[in-house]
C-alpha cells in the first residue's frame, strides 16, 4: 500500500491556475510557467549539494566516479600481486605528503611500507592486529576524524557485523577502502572496483552514467607511467 504526499503550493494563488485552460502555450507563456515552476521547485525541494569525495589524482576515476567517498566504503576486489594499492596510492601519498595521517590495516603483516612510492612513511599509521581484532580496529581509526582514510588490506569475510564499519565511517567522516581477494558481499559500499589488466582497473559499482562495467586507466593527473606492478603491490 503505498502512500501519497502533497505538497500544496507555498502561495494562495496555484502555479497552474497561472496556466490557460485550452489552448497551446506561445514561447513567452512557457517561459513564465517553467520559471514559476523552477521557483515552486526551489521553495518546497531545495537542491541538496551532493556528498564530496576525495579526490583520486587519477582522471579516469575522477570521471567515472568523482572521487573516493567521504565519508564511505570502497572495495578494490582482486588477488594479490594485481596492483590492488595502485589506485588508492596517489590519494595515499598526496595526504601523507601534505602532513595528514593515514591508517593501514594489515592483519597479515605482509605490507612492505618503503615499497609505498610517494608516501611520507612518518605519516603512515601501519597497524597489524590479530585476524579476531580486525573489525573493532577498524571501527576505532574510522571514528577518528584525525585520520581521513583508512586502508584494509585482506581482512576476514564480514558477517552483518559490517554495517558497523559504515556508522564508524560517517562519525568520523573517513574513508575506507579494503583490499580483498572475495567480493565481500555483506560490506556496503559505495565503489567497487576489481583488478585484473595491468594499469587498469574495472568499475563494478558506483559508476556515473555508463560508467560501470568499463576499464579505466590508472595513469596519475601527473602524465607519469601507469601505476602498474612494483614491489609489493597489494
């Protein structure tokens, strides 16, 4: 059953009493109702501004998706030695490099953080909990506004449990984004992208337009090689 919601008009006098009863509206009358409808529009169903990402430093990514989502979830979905840590890098040096913090989640202890190219390793937090404390961990340093991106590479399959990764994102207005060899189905994210052509990336969710679906390049705004394999590209 569904409901119906009203809205009557903010004036006394209704938009389409304005409106001839018969007859086709000249140029001139058109105008005059688009624009009144405009203004009834702005009135009763403002234009909310769209969430801001952080930017990429990758242009085929800022077209596809407009950012990384802050605060939000992203999936980079392949095996390892794909060059899942290639599109999240630029990101990851600009903020370290400008004097911010950010955090890596690595359980497995198998990062290798001067492999990183471009990134301020005394601004990198590098924290390898027990597979039992990965959630809560990344819960506490997505909650700290302090951090504005937090990475995670191959955690355990969430269980429902996940949408508490979500609510500690948006308190502390982070961004998230897991490396994983499996889908992560439970995990609600907002961009999903999946390895598996050197120097590209395909977008699986959170595409604009026709976006999804495609592979999309990974050389950096910067005109330098693609970011492809390296040393430990996770």
């Amino acid at each position: 059953m569904s409901a119906v919601l009203a809205i009557p008009p903010p004036h006394e006098a209704s938009i389409s009493a304005e409106v001839p009863a018969e007859g086709p509206l000249d140029t001139r009358q058109r105008a005059h109702v688009v624009a009144a409808l405009r203004a009834h529009l702005a009135e009763v169903a403002p234009l909310r501004p769209l969430p801001i990402g952080l930017p990429t430093g990758i242009p085929a990514l800022e077209a596809a998706f407009g950012g990384w989502p802050s605060p939000g979830i992203a999936l980079i979905q392949g095996p390892v030695g794909s060059g899942r840590l290639a599109p999240i890098l630029p990101l990851l040096a600009r903020l370290t490099r400008s004097g911010r913090r950010v955090a890596i989640i690595d359980p497995s202890g198998l990062l290798h953080p001067p492999g990183l190219r471009g990134v301020m390793l005394d601004n990198l937090l590098l924290v390898r909990p027990g597979l039992n404390r990965v959630l809560w961990t990344i819960e506490q340093l997505s909650r700290c506004s302090a951090v504005p991106l937090t990475i995670v590479i191959d955690p355990p399959g969430f269980s429902r449990s996940a949408l508490r990764i979500q609510r500690a994102a948006a308190a502390g207005q982070n961004t998230v984004v897991i490396l994983s060899e499996v889908r992560q189905t439970r995990l609600p994210v907002q961009v999903h992208l999946q390895t598996g052509r050197p120097g590209h990336v395909q977008l699986l969710r959170g595409g604009r337009g026709r976006a999804s679906g495609r592979w999309l390049s990974l050389r950096s705004s910067s005109d330098s090689p693609p970011l492809e394999r390296r040393a430990f590209p996770f």
